[in-house]
C-alpha cells in the first residue's frame, strides 16, 4: 500500500495563506509600534530613544512582513489556477493577501523611515 502523495499545489495554496496571516500579524505589529511613538506636536515624527530596541524591532516586524508577504505571494501565483490545484480559490487569497500585506509593511516602513527622529 502506498500513501497518496499532497498535491503540491494545494500545499503551496495552503502555506500562501498561512504566510499571509504570519505577515500580516507582523505588519500590524510594526504599526501597532510605530503609533505608539508617534508625536504630532510640535512636528509630526515618530520618536526612538538612542540605543533602544524598538527601532530595531520595527525594522525586525517590518522585514518579517516582506519577507512572508513576498514569498506567499509568488507561491499563491505559482499554485493559481492549475486544474490540478482543486484549492485554487485558496491560491487566490492568499496571493492578494500578500499583496495586501506587502503594500501595507511597504508603507509602514517607508512612513517610519521618513518620520523618525532620534531622541538622546
């Protein structure tokens, strides 16, 4: 008796997904700690003590989000639409969930790499 073997496409349609969610918690993470230290008076930056870990933590979120949001987006592409993909719908999501993922760390990084200011 042989074991059947996974569908690789539906394999690489679930783990789309699941990077998807991984990225995403990353994403909100990075928000979630860039609004913490976000300053509106008198100038509008986000503020980080010198040698404190949260900088280096926002970046750690951020990369995390690309990371996972860059490699489920191609492995739901690679996997959408073969016919013998019966999880295509999940192919699907999970590309445009990364890329979902992928345009909001982009902006996140990009508004704390121009707002930050460093504070002694």
């Amino acid at each position: 008796m042989s074991k059947a073997k996974a569908n690789p496409y539906e394999r690489n349609a679930k783990l789309s997904v699941g990077l998807a969610a991984l990225g995403g918690l990353a994403a909100l993470a990075a928000m979630a700690m860039v609004l913490q230290n976000l300053h509106t008076e008198p100038s509008f930056e986000v503020r980080y003590a010198a040698g404190s870990k949260r900088f280096m933590a926002i970046l750690g979120a951020t990369a995390v989000a690309l990371l996972a949001g860059t490699i489920g987006f191609f492995t739901g592409l690679s996997s959408a639409g073969h016919k013998r993909n019966k999880l295509s719908h999940l192919s699907w999501t999970g590309f445009f969930s990364n890329a979902g993922v992928l345009t909001i760390a982009m902006s996140v990084f990009v508004f704390f790499w121009l707002a930050k200011e460093k504070v002694n």
